[in-house]
C-alpha cells in the first residue's frame, strides 16, 4: 500500500467520513450516512484504491 492521499485531500476525506457517520448514528440522514467510514478510513491510512487504479497522487512523498 503505497500512500497516494495527501494534504487537503486527506483533510476533507476525514471531514467528510465523520460527519456522514455522526449524521446516521444520530438517525438524520439513515443508514445510507455510514458509507462515510470509506473517506474516513481512506484518510486515515492515506491510501485509496480508487486513486491506484485511475493513478491519481495527491500527496507529494512517493
């Protein structure tokens, strides 16, 4: 797993995931809201398989 999700990216993935996750744990937006554990994971380990496969880096190391 090479990192390919970096700065700002990285940022508003988390951002994204955790306000999906606390929409659906609170029932606002039903369960379709705990799809936000994929931009928070691929945040949290800055690395997208989607981005491998397009090839797309968004992170300046590597």
């Amino acid at each position: 797993m090479q990192t390919n999700v970096g700065g700002i990216d990285k940022i508003s993935r988390i951002i994204a995931g955790v306000v999906l996750i606390a929409l659906a744990a609170t029932g606002t937006i039903g369960p379709w809201g705990w799809i936000g554990v994929v931009p928070l994971f691929t945040g949290l380990f800055n690395f997208c398989p989607l981005y491998t496969l397009l090839g797309i880096k968004t992170c300046k190391i590597n």
